[in-house]
C-alpha cells in the first residue's frame, strides 16, 4: 500500500470513525472525567522523580541530610497524587456524565458514584484489630472500578431520575437542599445493590469485585509463562488496559510477577555460578527493555512532542511529559494527549511495544546481546543507562537505543497526525476570535 493510500485511509476512514466515537456521551465523560486527574498525575510524578532518582550519590546525600526515612517521607507526597487517582476520575466520569443529561444534579450523582465505588474495595484489618481502605485500590489500581462505576451507576442513576423516583420539595426550599432530597432514593437503591452484589461475590471464587478482573486476566497469562508467546500476550493486555486509562502494568504485573521474578532469581544465580543465564523473559526484560519510557515506549512520542511539534498544544504538552519520560514515567503523555481513550493513537501504542518485546528476544535469544543478570535495577533509571545495568554490557544501551529508533519511526505518522490536527483547531480558534474582535 502506497504513503498516499495509507494516509487516505487514516484521513478518510479512521479518523472519522473514531471522531464518531469520541464524540459519544459517555467517552467524552471519560475523557474530561480523566482530565481531572491530570494535575495530580504531573504533581505526583515530580515527587516520584525526587524520591527515586536513580544515582546513590543523590539517595546518600538525600539520607545524609534528611534522614534514612526522607524517601518515605517524600512519598507522602505521591500518596496524596497517585494514591487517589481512582477516586477522583470515579468523581469527574459520574459528574461530566450526569452533566451530559437533563434534569439531573450531577453533584448529588458524583457523590453516590463514589459510595459506590467504595463499596466495591475490600477492606484490610491491621492485627491491632483497625479495619481501612487500602489506599493504593484508591489509585491505579482502582481504576477499572472507577471507571465502570463511574459510567453504569451513574446512567442507573439517571434512569431512576428520569423515572421520578425521588423526593420533590417544595419551591422555597433552596436548590441544594432539593438536590440532596432528590438523591436519597436513588442512592439508596444503588448502595443497596452494589453491597449486595459485593456479598453475593463473596460467596464466589472470586469473593472481591477486583478480584474479578485478576481472575480472568491470570489463567490466559500464566498459562503462557515466560515464553516469548506469553510476553506477547502480556505485553498486549497492558496496552490495552492502559488505553481505558488502567494501569496495565500494575494489573498484569500483579499476575506475572512470581513468574518473571522467579526466571530474575534464576538469571541472578547462574550469574553468581558461572553459569549461562537462562531465561530471557524476565522482570528485567519488561522493565528495562520493552517499558523503558514508559508503557507503550512513549519517550520516542515525548520527545518528537517536544522537538518537532508546531502545534501550541502538543508543544506545551511534550514539556511537561519530556521530564518524566526520561525516567520512565509516562502518565502526563498518557492522560494528557490523550493516549487514554485515543483510537488513533490506540495503534502504536499497542504495536511499537510487541515490536520491541519481538527485537528484544530475539536479540538476547540468538547472543547479540548479553542477557539481564537478574540485578534489579530500579525502574526510574533512564534508558541507556538502565540497559548497560541490566545486562552488565554495552550491548544492552545499544539494544535500548535501537527500539527507540523503531519504536519513534512507528509513531511518527501518528504523532505527525495528531499535531496537523492540534494545528488546525488552534487555527480555528484563532479565526473565531480575531473575527470576534472585528
């Protein structure tokens, strides 16, 4: 297929298509729901960089300074940023949802989503007897109930609205306490549901709701293990997750974690034997290889973002992501471009890492270049660096340094599509006022 062809098809079909979409209700309630947590995202990862900036000479200086406990100390910080991120896009989904429909107090509406959305995390007992909500379900983790509740209880609650099921007070009382009456019913039967739904799932294998995504991702992903087919497989879902705004990552890391620390262990004590290193597939290899930038191998987009951009917007946001990017944080391109809920985009965010997880084995797998040594080597180490780490030779930085240039040549005619169409609007606007001021 000829450049021209293929630039047609994206400009004739695609591009329409997911105009289509993004202009749906309910994704435009998810796109400025996760809007609201932008600024805590940008908040959390300067602090994230400060806590685990990877050169010991900084971390001894730091702990000389402040004490041996500064890192948690700072990480106080990120708790207050990333730890809440759940909640807050169940908040902003449910209210920019309600706010799309007529008649209904999209305030009363966020409230009684984000009951709901609490119900639906289990609670910890410490051994003093102290029951809490884990705050890390509250963030990340938590994503994919804030986003389901955040989209179908709220249309529940519409529907119960529309329905006249609810409190009418009278015209003198005021707006806010006519709301707050107004919600009771609706927000009882919805509480009352969503705790019986979390009981009746107790009785189940599954016995919490968030275990139920952990349950059906494990068995196709530990039934592939550590082979390049399970990487794939792996490496597919944390895409895909991330593109409705979960961390991928976190979820599907939960799930392979044992098996990928396990091949690290192996590699680490072969190391120490003498021995040939045996596994390629490591926690390494996905941290280090196919993640370096970010999920996805964003740096290359920053960067381009940053460089290349003649849209005021792109431009503005390759300078808050090019940072963060280069010590593998990748949550302001994320949520900012967006890449979340991005049909366009969608495409090399899911390609470019399959194509790196592809180079990176068969590169290790053949000898070209040295294996991890299964030394951990923290994951906010930049790219380059992070590759001679792992590997203990310079062939790893060379390694990292080609899947970039792979990785930047597929995101190129996407990146050169989103900032044509960055440039466009802004002209537009542009238009609209100096028309305005004549």
């Amino acid at each position: 297929m000829s450049e021209k062809k293929e630039n047609g098809f994206v400009q004739n079909t695609l591009i329409p298509l997911a105009g289509k979409m993004a202009a749906s209700r309910h994704l435009v309630a998810l796109r400025d729901g996760f809007a609201l947590v932008m600024p805590l995202i940008i908040i959390g990862s300067v602090f994230m960089i400060v806590s685990q900036f990877p050169i010991p000479a900084y971390i001894n200086w730091m702990s000389s300074v402040f004490g041996p406990n500064w890192a948690t100390v700072v990480g106080w910080a990120t708790n207050a940023t990333f730890n809440i991120i759940g909640m807050v896009a169940c908040i902003g989904i449910s209210y920019q949802l309600a706010k799309s429909y007529d008649g209904v107090d999209a305030l009363s509406a966020s409230i009684i989503s984000l009951g709901a959305f609490l119900l639906t995390i289990p609670l910890t007992t410490d051994k003093a007897g102290n029951t809490f909500v884990p705050l890390t379900m509250l963030g990340s983790m938590g994503l994919f109930e804030a986003l389901l509740v955040g989209l179908f209880i709220t249309d529940f609650y519409v529907w119960m609205i529309h329905k006249n099921w609810q409190f009418h007070m009278p015209d003198t009382v005021p707006p806010a306490v006519g709301n707050a009456f107004s919600a009771l019913i609706p927000g009882f039967v919805i509480i009352a549901l969503v705790w019986l739904l979390r009981i009746g799932i107790g009785f189940t294998f599954f016995k919490t709701i968030p275990n139920i995504i952990t349950v059906i991702l494990a068995k196709p992903l530990t039934a592939v293990g550590g082979t390049i087919w399970g990487a794939l497989v792996a490496e597919f879902f944390v895409s895909f997750l991330w593109l409705f705004g979960i961390h991928g990552a976190n979820v599907v890391g939960g799930i392979m974690a044992p098996i990928w620390l396990g091949q690290m262990g192996q590699n680490a004590a072969a190391v120490k034997a003498n021995k040939p290193i045996p596994n390629v597939v490591s926690q390494q290899f996905f941290d280090n290889f196919v993640h370096a930038g970010g999920s996805g191998e964003t740096i290359s987009l920053a960067l381009m973002m940053l460089f290349f951009a003649k849209s005021a917007n792109l431009k503005a946001i390759g300078r808050l992501a090019g940072a963060p990017a280069i010590f593998n944080i990748n949550e302001p391109i994320m949520f900012g471009l967006p890449i979340v809920l991005n049909p366009v985009m969608a495409i090399p965010f899911i390609v470019v890492p399959l194509v790196t997880v592809i180079i990176t084995y068969v590169s290790m797998k053949t000898g070209i270049v040295a294996r991890t040594m299964g030394i951990a080597v923290p994951w906010t180490t930049p790219p380059i660096i992070s590759g001679w780490l792992a590997t203990g030779h310079i062939s790893g930085a060379v390694l990292q340094l080609v899947n970039f240039v792979v990785g930047g040549a597929i995101w190129y005619p996407f990146f050169k599509i989103a900032d044509r169409q960055a440039l466009k609007q802004e002209k537009e606007i542009a238009d609209k006022e100096a028309a305005a001021k004549n």
